[in-house]
C-alpha cells in the first residue's frame, strides 16, 4: 500500500464519504504506511465538499501534534476555507485561517475586528480569494464584487479562481451580462479563463436551457485549446430530452479524450431509464460491468425505481434480488411495513410476535385514544387479511 494507491482510491470515492472515510482509517492503522499532506487534504475535500463539515473539522484536529509540520500545507488550509465557505460557515473559516499560526504558518490579518480596515492588505496576499468566496457564498455580491473591482483599479490582476468566483456568482443572481463582461476581460487584464471558468458559464446556461449558447462556449473552449472534462459534459448532460443528444454528445466527449467515469455512468443510466429508451441502458449497464465502473448501489436503485414507476414489477425485483445478493443496501425511499436494520430487512424478535404483548399494546392505545371502535381480536383478524391479500396480491380481497 502506497499513497498513490490510496489516491486513487479516494478519488473513485469522491462523492461516497461513507466509503472513502473508512478506507482512509483503514489505510491509517495498516503498519508499513502512513498518510501524507496529499491524502488527507484529498479526504478533508471529500468530507468538505459533501458538506461534511463537522467530520472535516474532526479529521484535521486528529491529525498528530508531531506530524503537522509534515502534514499540513498550504493546499490543506486553502481547501478547509473554501468548504467551509461553501457551507455557508464564515466564521468558523476565518476561525481556521487563524490556526494557520499554530501551524508555523504566518497570519498577518490582525484581530477579526481588524479584518475590515485591511483589506488593501488582503489583496495583497494569497488568500484574498477564499475572503472573496466567503462573501459571496454568504451572499454579500455587491461586497465581494466591490473588493474585486478595487483589485483591477490598484492594478492587481485576480488570478483565474477569483474571475471564476464572481461569475459563478453573478450567474447565480441572474446577472449574466455582468458575468460574460468579466470573461472577456479576463484575457485582456493577462488572466487566462481555464476549464472551472467554461464550466460555470456551461452549467448556469444549462439551467437555463440556452443550449445553443452552451454549444457555443463548448466549441470555444475548444478551440482556444481548453479541453472539456467530466463535469463539463455533466452539465449538459443533465439537460438533454432525447436519446440521440445524449448518444451524440457521448461521441464527442469520448473524441476529445474525456473517458467516462462512474457519476457520468450513473448519469447516463438515469437519463436512458427516465426516457425508457431500453437499448441505451443495456449498452451502458453492459459497458459499467466492462470496465469495473459498476453496478453499484447507485446503480441498482435507478433500475429498481425507474422500473417500478414504470409499472415493470417484475424486472424491478429482479434487479432488487440481485442487488441484496450482492450485498449492496437497498435505498428505502417508497418502502413500509417492514423492519430493517443497518438498512437491510431483518426479520422480527420473537418479542413482537407476542400475541400477549401485542393485545397489551392495542389495549393501551385505546386507552390513550379513547377511541375504542373495535376489539383487539376484530383489529388482529383484519390485519390478518390484509396481510393475506398483499401477500396475494389481489385487489378485490375486501369486495
């Protein structure tokens, strides 16, 4: 086991914490390795970016005393900020950015009642940005937007992940003009738009259903030789209606180098079952199986519920079968009147088949109702039938 590995780990993981964490403890207590700053800034992204901010906060105070000199850099401090801005959490950011001077890290703000006289200062040095996420996400734009403006005014070029900042935000307020008249001025204040930039602008005009305009951006991209990746396709994917787009714009990701990974999978299999076009699910369902990128628990729900919604029981079960026998948790969403543990059904203790008990219980509800409309033995022979009836599944049992 090498760091590497457990990466590559983490990274397939990214969006299960609940696997990813586990196998980064496991990692930990194995003899001959130990994590590295790589490692665990990849896990606190995970946690952060799940919105997982109390585990977050809890991993890094658990890192060794001895070992934070090796461990905790720069990149780890600048991903805990920026999830925790994007949690919504500003104080407990500027909290942590305060224990970078624990760290040997040097702090140069001041007092927090300072931090507002400053900021000349904070434009100044490198953490200036996540200052300006942290104000956006809090939904203070006209601040965040007023600070980055003052920035090209003193002749300080934003680097690329600010411009990205405030146009994402602005395309979140609706202010799109704004947003593009920053882009095409970030190529001529010396600021290169990367691969984030095109994607925010991709996703927000996605939303909106501009797709002539996404193609448009996707095709500039291109040619400034900026390659679209997994996320980029993401957004446009989850905007497609027919089968045909979604076929056409597989082609083109795979042309330009992007492999598909196991959210686009995912993605792909709940758009085919969505438009019950049953070839695609096949061919994408046989292509997961291939390459190791599934089935998963994700997986297996999308064909349990898509099938059950779409009246298909019986392919429904199959796929729910073959799910358990895996050992993946169903998801419980629509299911009742079943007793689960460490969400699998498990079979009841000999204490709830009590008949003493449970005529014991109904006579107390009655009591606590005061509504005694019918005996506990009329109460026990109607849930008999309507056991009888589901098990049958008949519908005309009461006519």
């Amino acid at each position: 086991m090498d760091e590497d590995v457990v990466l590559k780990v983490l990274q397939k993981q990214r969006s299960n914490w609940q696997v990813a964490l586990p196998f980064f403890t496991w990692a930990a207590g194995l003899p001959t390795y130990t994590h590295g700053p790589r490692t665990y800034t990849d896990m606190l992204d995970i946690l952060g970016r799940m919105k997982k901010v109390r585990q977050m906060r809890q991993l890094f105070d658990e890192i060794p005393e001895k070992r934070c000199g090796s461990v905790v850099t720069n990149m780890m401090f600048a991903v805990l900020l920026n999830r925790y801005a994007g949690a919504h959490k500003v104080q407990e950011a500027i909290k942590m950015f305060y224990r970078r001077k624990e760290c040997g890290f040097e702090v140069d703000l001041g007092s927090l009642a300072d931090a507002k006289r400053v900021w000349n200062q904070i434009i100044a040095s490198k953490l200036y940005g996540t200052f300006i996420s942290s104000l956006t996400k809090a939904g203070k734009l006209s601040t965040a937007v007023k600070l980055f403006t003052s920035m090209w005014e003193k002749g300080i070029n934003p680097d690329v992940a600010i411009c990205n900042c405030i146009i994402d935000q602005l395309c979140f307020k609706k202010k799109i003009p704004e947003a593009l008249k920053i882009f095409r001025e970030m190529n001529g204040r010396g600021c290169q738009a990367d691969v984030a930039t095109y994607n925010t602008l991709v996703k927000h005009f996605s939303k909106i259903r501009r797709t002539e305009k996404v193609y448009e951006i996707l095709d500039d991209m291109e040619k400034k030789g900026c390659s679209p990746n997994n996320m980029t396709y993401t957004y446009i994917l989850k905007t497609t209606e027919k089968p045909g787009d979604v076929v056409n714009l597989i082609q083109r990701k795979e042309e330009s180098g992007c492999k598909l990974d196991s959210d686009t999978y995912i993605l792909i299999l709940n758009l085919y079952v969505s438009m019950k076009y049953e070839k695609g699910v096949q061919h994408i369902w046989e292509e997961m199986e291939i390459n190791g990128s599934g089935p998963d628990q994700r997986s297996f729900t999308i064909m349990v519920h898509g099938l059950h919604s779409q009246g298909k029981l019986d392919q429904a079960l199959q796929y729910y079968t073959t799910m358990k026998s895996r050992g993946l948790n169903p998801q419980l969403k629509g299911v009742t009147d079943e007793y689960f543990a460490d969400c699998n059904e498990e079979k009841t203790s000999k204490l709830a088949k009590s008949g003493a008990l449970e005529k014991q219980l109904w006579e107390f509800s009655e009591e606590l109702s005061d509504l005694p409309n019918e005996s506990w033995k009329q109460a026990r022979e109607r849930e008999c039938l309507s056991e009888y009836c589901r098990v049958c599944d008949t519908d005309d049992c009461f006519g």
